[in-house]
C-alpha cells in the first residue's frame, strides 16, 4: 500500500522536507549516471557496511573515500533502484511535512539525521560481520512514522492498495500495521545471507522516533492529537 496524501494541515513550508527529497533524489540520478561497475563502487565507499562500520574489516584502499563511522549518515542519501526512491520519498512527503512543522527546521534535521544513524546501527548488530552495504533513506523515515503515530494517529491517509483502489485510512490503522510488518518480516529474515531489505533499520528507526520525539517537539504540542472531526475537551 503507498500513501499518496493526509488530511493534516500545516502551517510552515516544508523546506527540509523538500531539501531531503531532492538530496536523495540527486543523488541517485548521479549514482545511476555512474554505470554498473561505478555505480557498484560508489554503494560499497558511501553504503553502510557493518563490518566495517564495527571495525572487522576494511576496503580496499582504492574503494576508500570517508571513515567507515561516516558512511552511516551517508548510505540514508543512496538507494537501491528508482522504486526504492520513489516509495521512500513519497512517505517522507507525506508525513515528514507535519512533523517538521511541530518541531522546526532544524530540529528536524537533527530529529531525521539521528534516527536515520540509530536506525542503520540497529540494522548492523544483527549481522556485525556483514559485507553488504546498507543504503536507503527509510530507516531515517522510520523515525518520521514513529513520531507521527505518537502525535497523529486520527489523521487520515489517503492510501492506493490492492483490491480495494484508493481509500482514507487513520494513520494510527496504517502506521501500526506497518510497524507490526517489519517485525514479522523483521524476524523472518533473521539469519538470511546476502541483501534484501533492512527491516531492523525500520524497526530501529520507529522506536528512535517513538523516543525522540518527546525531546524535539514544541511543548505545547499534544500527543495523541484528536482528528479533525473531534473535539477536544478540558
């Protein structure tokens, strides 16, 4: 199911938001102009590997660009394919407006950037011998999602998905749902080789979220906030 839209208003422009966006998509267009064989290279020197990421390997000398601590902050610019692109983005602008909008401009970039790091580590512990680099902007969103069920669950997302076409849902149904997928798929793939998808980055990234968001959030800000069609009451 992908999100296309909410029904939550916001009162800032989304300029990180967008900025974040248009970052990853940069520089994926400058990945893929690279080639194959380029193109592999530059996951391997910007990817996180865990291995080397925890200190039990290195790369080749010509393959070595930036520490290999560094490389968690820069594998959440790459991606694997466009429609690994385009569905991360699109999650990032549908949630990630709002949530910038309670917190700010840079609080939000410290909120992303930070839940983007706690959920690459989390994804390398589970394998910390791992050769195959991490890319990807989602566990960064992860963290987004968390905040947002905190603070919007009866919000509604206008979702596409199979069978039943285009359809209003509240966010607490789709977020939950969605977190509830990554772990069992999460602990499904425990003990798999090679790649594929890095549900303990998502997983990660949601909690850091959940956690964080208490401590970046304006205070006058409610969790929980009612939808639209609520009251509140005193």
């Amino acid at each position: 199911m992908l999100p296309l839209s909410d029904d939550n208003p916001t009162e800032r422009t989304p300029v990180v938001t967008v900025a974040f966006i248009v970052a990853c998509s940069l520089v994926f267009l400058y990945q893929s102009s690279l080639g194959s064989t380029s193109g592999e290279a530059f996951v391997y020197q910007y990817g996180a590997i865990p291995s080397l990421v925890f200190g039990q390997a290195v790369l080749p000398p010509e393959l070595t660009r930036i520490p290999a601590y560094a490389t968690v902050l820069t594998s959440m610019f790459l991606h694997g394919s466009w429609m690994h692109l385009i569905g991360n983005m699109l999650y990032l602008w549908v949630f990630g407006n709002n949530i910038e909008d309670i917190m700010g401009h840079v609080r939000f970039i410290v909120f992303y950037v930070g839940c983007g790091i706690l959920a690459a580590l989390s994804h390398a512990l589970t394998d910390p011998t791992s050769t195959v680099p991490m890319v990807g902007a989602s566990g960064a969103i992860s963290g987004v999602l968390g905040a947002y069920l905190l603070l919007f669950p009866h919000a509604r997302v206008l979702l596409i998905a199979p069978v039943v076409g285009a359809t209003y849902v509240p966010a607490g149904i789709v977020l939950g749902l969605w977190f509830v997928m990554q772990l069992l798929n999460g602990g499904a793939s425990l003990g798999s080789q090679g790649g594929g998808v890095a549900f303990f980055a998502h997983i990660g990234g949601f909690i850091a979220g959940m956690v964080l968001i208490g401590f970046f959030k304006r205070p006058e800000v409610r969790f929980f906030k009612p939808g639209r069609t609520e009251s509140f009451r005193y």
